[in-house]
C-alpha cells in the first residue's frame, strides 16, 4: 500500500506558475514576501530552525539519519534507499518509522522541560 503511495506521489506533477501570470495583486503579495524573507529576523529564525533540526537528527545513529534525510528532504524513494544501504524495503520502513518516532520523543521532552 505505501509503495503504491510512493508511486503516485513521485509521479504527481506539479504545474509551472510564471510570475507573468499573477494578477497585479498576487504580484504585490509575492513581492512583499521576497521582501520579508530578506529580513535578517527571517534568517536568524531560519538558523535557529536548522540548529533544532540538526541536534534532533543527532539523537540518531547515522545510517538512520541517512535514510531519514534521503526519504523526507530529498525524495528518495523506499527502494532506492533500500538498494543505497542493502537493506530490505520493510526493513527501510521500520527503521524509518522509529527514527521518526524517536525525533517526536526528543520534542516532546523537550516542550515537558
């Protein structure tokens, strides 16, 4: 069943948005949110989150992180991350699955403190 969600999402094509066709004021709008993620409030916020992200990741072992960062940032299939680490699919899938279960453990200690 995952697989079959796995397939579709990777095959779902998301359509092109050219700036051109914004009205005038979606333009505004876009323009004003160019203008606020310039803001260095923005970057600190962004450096804080990156700084939150990479100390959960570290409660990981590394080939846990490793597959973690393949499936959810760059989109990596449950096969292809089966194949890069040799690892059966389900297997991929269980630990995928308590990776994320142990990062929601860390936050939730973290919000308790």
């Amino acid at each position: 069943m995952n697989e079959c969600w796995d397939l579709l999402r990777k095959r779902k094509v998301r359509p092109l948005v050219y700036e051109a066709d914004f009205s005038e004021e979606q333009g505004r709008q876009y323009q004003a949110s160019e203008k606020r993620d310039s803001n260095e409030s923005d970057l600190t916020l962004r450096l804080d989150a990156q700084q939150k992200v990479e100390r959960l990741l570290g409660f990981l072992d590394e080939r846990d992180r490793g597959m973690l960062v393949l499936k959810e940032v760059e989109g990596f299939a449950i096969e292809e991350i089966a194949e890069l680490f040799d690892l059966n699919t389900n297997t991929v899938k269980v630990r995928l699955f308590r990776a994320r279960q142990r990062i929601l453990s860390q936050l939730r200690k973290a919000k308790e403190t």
